[in-house]
C-alpha cells in the first residue's frame, strides 16, 4: 500500500495557487464572496476546512500560529487545528494573541486589538448573509451584483416590529467599504465594531460552501440598522469574574443547578494576560496550567 | 474560587485511544483482515470506491475498517486521501457496450442480443435470514458453462438505431471535461458536473430522491432499459506517446433508464434517457441516479420543474454525505459564545415583555 | 533557439518561494500603496523582470491564460519559458486571460478589452502585471481606498504616465474592474480596483 506522503501546510501547491489567487480577488473586492474549489480536508466539513484553508495557502516558516474556538486557545477544536498545522508545517505557534503573525478564530475575535503585521482568518459555515432569506444560490448571487439588500432591511425590519428589536444577536450582517453586505461568521454581534477600520487584514474562508471573501485593512464596515433602531453591541452587564474586565464579552459558567452563574472572559488570553498583570475578579484563581507531555506546542 | 477548564488535548489523545481500542473490540475476537473485507464485504467496499470516487479496493477496505464500517465516515477518509493525489487528467470515455458482463438485465424486453444474465444478485433470493451463513459456510461451487462470445450491445443503442430514443451526446474530442472537485461549481450545471455530483451522491439521498419521482414527485415514467454490471478497460490518452495507453480494467454497474418521450412540431417524438453510473456493483445507486438525473433535465427537455428531484440547486447542493454530515456534525462543537449573545437576546425581550405586561395591569388597575 | 536546458531556472525551493512571493503580492493587494519585496530569486527570461518571474512560478498554471504584450510575444524565450515552468497557456486575445504582462507599458491596450469580470462574477477579472522603471522615485501619487489609513502615497516612474488616469474607469465599474500590480526589479506594489489614486503636486 502506498504510504500517503504530505506537502508543506498539507495542501498540493496546485490547489494553493488556486486558493491564493482566490485570496487576492477576495481582497481586490471587499466583502464580495469568491467561488473557489474547496478541498476535501482530513477534517469534516463545517468543522473549519475553509479557514484551513486559508491558512494553509499563506502560512510559511516564519508564521506565528495561533488558532482559537469561542475565544478560547483551548477548545478541542483550536487544540486539533493547532496540532494539525504544526505537525504539517512546522510553524511555531502561540495563544498570545499580540505575538501571532496569523490567527485562525470560530466565532470570536480577539479583544486585544490587531495589528498591522497580523492576518486573521475566519471559519464560515453559511458565507451568504441573505441564505435565510432567499436559499437559492442564483438569486443572491443577483442580489449582491444588483447591490439589491431590501430583503435584508425587511427582515430585520419585521424583527422590530415583532419584538421591538433586531433579533439577530450572532452573525450580524454587515456592510463593507459601503457595497457588500456580508456576513461576519457567526461572531456575537458584540464584535461587529472590531472588523471596522482594523489594522490586520481579515480573510474568510467558508469550505462546504466554497467561499473566500476578505475585508482589507482600514476598511469601512459597517453593522446595517435603522436611525430609529441605531446598532447595539450586546454584552452581558457585569465584569469577568477572573479578571474583573469590564468591556470584555463573556461567557456564562453555570456553577450548580440552582441557578448559579459566574461570568468570565471568553477569550482566555486576554484574561490570562489581565490576571498576569495583577488584575482581579470576584472570584480570582491562579488558573490551572496543563504540563507538558509528549512534545509541546501551543 | 473557579478554576477554569483546561487539559482539551490531553482529552482529544486519550478519546483517540478510546477509539482505537473500541474499533479493535475484544481480543477475543480475530481482527479483521482488508481481505475479508474486501473479498466479504464487497458492496460496502464498491459503494465507498464509489461516494468516495476512488478506485482502490484496498484504501476503500482500509477505510471501512478504521471508520469501524460507518460507510460514510469511511467514504469521507478516501475522498480526504483523493484530495492529495494529482490530478494527470481524465481517461478516455470508457466502452461499457464491450462490458465483460457479469449481470445485465432489460426490463424492457423479453430477450436482447447477448441475452439476460442474472449474475449475483439478492434479486429472488427470500428475504429470510439464514442460520447456516453464522458460522462455517461452504457455498456450492457457482454453475459454469463456456464463456458467450456472443455481443452485448446496449438496449438503448438498439432503440436508438430505429430513432426511437434520443440519441446519446457524443463529447467532441478532446473537449474538456467538467470536475467539480477542481472547480467551484456554478449553477446552472452541465450535465457532465450533475452527472459527477450524482455519482458522488449519497446513495440513500438518491434513492429517495428517485423515489420521490415515482411518487409523483416529478413523474418521469421511467423503464429500466438495461442494468448491466461487469469489468472494462481503462485508457488514458498519453500526449507524449500519441496514443491511448491501456490503465487496467475496473468494475462498473450502468443502469440507462428508458423515460418519458418528447416531441414537437419539428422533432418526432422519442423517448428520452437517464443514467447512472458507478463503481462496483451498485445496483440501487446506479437506477436513483439514473432517475435522479432524468429529473434534473426537465427544464433542458421543456419540463415544468417544480418537484425537489428536478430542483438543480436543491439536488446538488445536498446530495454529498461528506459535507452534509459534517455540517450536521458540527452542531457538537461548542457555540458558547453565539448561543451567549442569542442568551442576552431573549433574556432582554422576556424582560420587557414581563415589564410591558406589568405596566398593562398597573393601568387596569388604576382604572 | 534556445533549448529547455538552457531555460532560466524556476525557484530553487518551488513551495516555500511561492508562499514568500505570495505573501508580498497579499500584502501588497492588502495595503495599495505600500512597496513590498519579493525575496526568492527565480532565473528570468530576458524582458521579464525577476519580480514577474517570481509572481509567475506563484500563481500562473494550466488553469490560468495569460496574455502577453508585443514586447514579451517577441520573446520566444518568454513564451517557452512560461509554458516550461508553469504550463499556462499563452493566449492571444486579452479578453479571457486572467493574467496580462506588460513590460511595455507604452502599448498598453485599452483597458476595456481585458477581462473585467461581471457583474455577479466580478472575481473573473484579468490581473495586469505591469512592469514599470521604479517604485521608489519619480513622480509623487496619493492613494486612498480599502487597505489605506486614510491616505499612502507612493513615487514611481510608470508608463503609460496616464495609467492612473485611465484607471479611473474601476470607480464607475464596481464591482467589475481591473487589479494592477506594478513591478520593478523586486519591488512590487498593487493597485486594486478599490484604489483611488491622484498626482500628489499639481
Ligand atoms: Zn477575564
């Protein structure tokens, strides 16, 4: 039997070259979602490959890596894509979000803000923000060349009248440099403001649906809203328990069944970094460090 | 105090050798070996070669052991393999009218040049369980005779000589082929990347689909014209040699349905074809998408399309298992945060409902 | 004639030089404007810079035509070149490639007849690489548009000199259009169709 023999970042250089001119376009046309032939990845659909992608056709030796789920270095997840690219293309990695060339996040951005000499890629499950809307490939790709988005204000018009508010609290649709509206990933919408004018180039790679789209630096993007109904960031009003930050998005912990909630940051790095520095919440610990066993990295 | 939850990798490894050691099961038991697979379990290893498009019947008997026989959880490990071949190019159209046929069958007509071989099949067989296959079973030697040198052309071409069937698109030479696993895929399709989609397709999800068409579903009155099952040679054509060069052979099952005929003012009516193709012996697999892609040229053959089985985009953006698992799969990951946001949502629109209510009976109260 | 034997190389290491080249041609996509360098060095047929070479061997294949100016056709050399280290076919009308190469920016075609993408497939666009005598001096630009803070400017010595003027039909295309990028020796710098550029004085 043949023994399978693996490129540098797993990927053939052919379907690189392909992905990367993907890249490009993507980045020549803000927000506008480019067909590209996803591969089959060695992990499942819906599971990251699309981000995988991504990362894999600009990853290179001198790359700092570092790969998050929910915020979180340490979601299994992160571990298994972490360990897949340094096992396939030897690149350091880190959970330092200031020391990483290239992030690879589902669901979250980091709240240390991004620099210049940093690339965030997003995973993507549904790239289309009008799908719910209008299931039918061949009518939103007309929507979007028609920059034709009434059903969009529609929606979420009806949500107003319904509830008395937009009721889409993840995946926030968002328009780019004033054409594309696009979807975030399902990010909570408290992260929305971060995309805007951010520093870091922001690329997003979408495998099941086959999609690439990218949001250059310094770009204009832009959470859709009504005067009347102005766009609100949504965070849970408390600080983080570890490490007492106040404008940081939490996740709920639910202590015992009694109704007992703590709240902590959801990105672990941050809160790790503010508890480094001597800051404190109600209920501070020295978090738990795992040991190193067979081999470390991360 | 709160310690917060860590140690994600030293789970995922000790979940790994779980794994391992439950696809092993007891040690009581011999291991599986790839050959018992692939000589016992053999239509199981076809339809992987299949969903997985690769032909190799021992990385698909591989598969099949480490995915402890989940046959798509296997089909996805041969198609995540496939992904890291190179691609050289695509054979020449394979010659299924010069099958060696090991089966083939025609509804449509009571004897057919070559004759109706049964060959393998469940067909017939009563479906009661058989005590004496649990342990120790000689099967009878097969009934031999001379091989027929007698042809076996395909019932369709028969029909076609008297033009009573559409006649059959012959590719122009050298053409491009459509591969949807090396393009991203646009609608609407070509019938060359349906066709690919198809053959990739789940079976179940064809069958139902095919299924739905004999139902009513977008009825298409279809005749199993001809299934035939056997081996044929593989070419490639080689721009250095100038010549096709022979590969080897492969199994292939062709089941070409006889449908529905057309006809208009200028055209004399016939009937029209659908058909499937697969590794193996695929027998259900073959007559679904035979079905299937009947249904989806409805709007080619100036059909009403409004049935799910003739919805191009519907049927192919759903008919592969290795991504609809996986996305359906990936409702396990954790979605704390999405869910945390959607959270505050509904606690805020429960508060001002409750509030609302409260200032409503206040005001009835007071009045 | 010149004998593929005596072809210039291609990279030395063909995947860690294309993913270096690649990411100065992102980067330089990310940030318009900004002059990025292309490191690993590729042999180059003589009127292709080593800069173009490079982003060739890193993104032109069999899945990619490439048209090439009076200048380059010339180049028999260019032509085998091409075919030999990348076997993307070379074509003659401009209209379907997804690659021009300029090296004589003197007779740059009308813009219009390159590939300019529709309207729902505005990704299937030509990309011009043009080859121009500097990205470091010469004439002042101001650039403003996605990937800029606020405002970059850049000198280069460029023909056609109208070339930005002539870009100004990327404004009224959107989101069709056409993506340069510029080369000099080993500098590279990209002008997507999202930039505005003006002359800095006058
Ligand atoms: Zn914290």
């Amino acid at each position: 039997m043949n023994a399978p023999a693996y490129n540098f970042a797993y990927l053939d250089e052919q379907t690189k070259r392909m992905i990367r001119r993907a890249i490009l376009k993507a980045i020549a046309i803000p927000g506008y979602q480019v067909p590209f032939a996803s591969r089959e990845m060695p992990m499942p659909y819906g599971w990251g490959t699309g981000g995988v992608q991504v990362t894999a056709a600009i990853l290179g030796p001198k790359d700092v890596l570092k790969v998050i789920d929910q915020g979180s270095d340490d979601t299994t997840n992160a571990i298994s894509i972490r360990k897949f690219f340094a096992k396939t293309a030897g690149v350091a990695t880190t959970t330092a979000t200031e020391d990483a060339t290239v992030i690879q996040t589902r669901h979250r951005i980091p709240e240390t803000a991004l620099h210049e000499n940093q690339v965030l890629v997003y995973q993507v499950p549904i790239p289309e923000p009008l799908r719910f809307l209008e299931p039918r490939e061949t009518e939103t790709r007309r929507m979007h060349a028609l920059a034709e988005y009434g059903l969009m204000h529609v929606k979420l018009y009806e949500d107003i009248a319904r509830f008395g508010h937009i009721a889409t609290a993840y995946a926030y649709p968002v328009k780019v440099n004033a054409r594309y509206v696009m979807d975030p990933s399902p990010t909570p919408k408290f992260d929305n403001p971060k995309m805007d004018n951010c520093p870091a180039l922001q690329l997003f790679g979408a495998g099941r649906e086959k999609r690439i789209y990218a949001i250059p630096p310094y770009t204009t993007v832009v959470s859709l809203d009504f005067e009347d109904h102005p766009f609100e960031p949504y965070r849970f009003n408390a600080p983080c328990a570890l490490c007492g930050a106040e404008n940081s998005y939490l996740d709920e912990i639910v202590t015992d069944d009694k109704g007992g909630r703590m709240f902590v940051c959801s990105d672990t790095d941050y809160c790790e970094g503010r508890q480094a520095a001597g800051h404190r919440g109600s209920l501070s610990a020295a978090p738990y460090k795992e040991k190193a066993h067979g081999g470390s990295n991360g | 105090m709160y310690v917060a939850v860590k140690g994600g990798e030293r789970a995922i490894e000790n979940a790994h050798r779980l794994l391992a050691n439950a696809r092993r099961g007891s040690h009581n038991v011999p291991e599986v070996t790839l050959d018992q697979i692939s000589e016992q379990l053999g239509l199981a290893v076809d339809r992987v070669m299949s969903e997985g498009s690769l032909y190799d019947r021992e990385l698909a008997a591989l598969a099949i052991k480490q995915a402890r026989g989940d046959l798509i959880e296997a089909i996805f490990l041969v198609r995540a393999f496939r992904a890291t071949l190179p691609r050289f190019g695509a054979s020449e159209p394979v010659e299924t009218g010069a099958m060696r046929v090991q089966r083939r069958v025609s509804s449509t007509f009571k004897d057919i040049p070559g004759g109706q071989i049964l060959g393998p099949t469940f067909d017939y067989t009563h479906r009661l369980l058989d005590p004496s296959l649990a342990e120790g079973f000689v099967p009878e030697a097969p009934a031999t005779a001379e091989a027929s040198s007698a042809p076996t052309p395909r019932v369709t071409d028969i029909l076609g000589r008297d033009g009573l069937i559409e006649s059959s698109p012959q590719a122009e030479k050298g053409a491009s082929v459509g591969d949807l696993t090396r393009e991203p895929l646009n609608f609407p399709a070509d019938r060359d990347l349906r066709l690919q989609n198809l053959a990739r397709g789940d079976e179940g999800f064809l069958l139902a689909m095919g299924y739905s068409t004999q139902r009513g579903y977008g009825r298409n009155h279809p005749f199993a014209g001809e299934i035939r099952f056997g081996e044929v040679e593989v070419e490639f054509f080689a721009e250095d040699a100038g010549f096709a060069v022979p590969l080897g052979s492969i199994e292939l099952t062709e089941c070409q349905m006889v449908n529905q005929f057309k006809g208009s003012a200028t055209e004399a009516p016939c009937f029209t074809r659908g058909y499937g193709l697969a590794f193996g012996q695929s027998e259900r697999k073959t007559m679904s998408m035979a079905l299937v892609d009947r249904a989806l040229r409805a709007r080619e053959l100036g059909e009403e399309a409004a049935a799910p089985a003739q919805d191009e985009e519907f049927v192919m953006s759903h008919s592969d298992n290795v991504q609809a698992t996986g996305f359906v799969e990936h409702l396990k990951l954790p979605h704390y945060v999405d869910f945390q946001s959607e959270l505050g949502l509904l606690r805020k629109l429960r508060q001002e409902f409750t509030d609302a209510n409260a200032a409503e009976s206040m005001k009835e109260a007071a009045e | 004639m010149t004998t593929i034997a005596e072809l210039p190389p291609g990279f030395v290491d063909k995947v860690l030089s294309a993913q270096s080249t690649f990411r100065s041609v992102m980067d330089a996509m990310a940030r318009p404007g900004s002059v990025q360098r292309i490191v690993p060095m590729a042999g180059a047929p003589a009127m292709m810079m080593r800069g173009t070479a490079a982003i060739a061997l890193t993104l032109f294949d069999h899945d990619t035509p490439i048209w090439l100016d009076a200048r380059m056709t010339e180049s028999s050399d260019v032509v085998k070149w091409l075919k030999f280290h990348t076997g993307a076919p070379v074509v003659q009308d401009c209209s379907i490639a997804s690659f021009a190469l300029i090296s004589d920016g003197a007779a740059l075609p009308a813009l219009e007849r390159f590939a300019l993408g529709s309207n729902e497939y505005p990704d299937r666009s030509t990309t011009l690489i043009v080859q121009v005598d500097s990205l470091a001096a010469g004439r002042g630009f101001e650039l403003r548009g996605p990937g800029i803070d606020s405002v970059a400017t850049l000198q280069a010595a460029i023909r056609p000199a109208d070339l930005f003027e002539r870009l100004r039909v990327n404004e009224a295309l959107f989101p069709r259009g056409i993506d340069v990028v510029l080369v000099a020796d080993d500098a590279v710098v990209a002008i997507p169709r999202t930039t505005r550029v003006v002359n800095k004085e006058s």
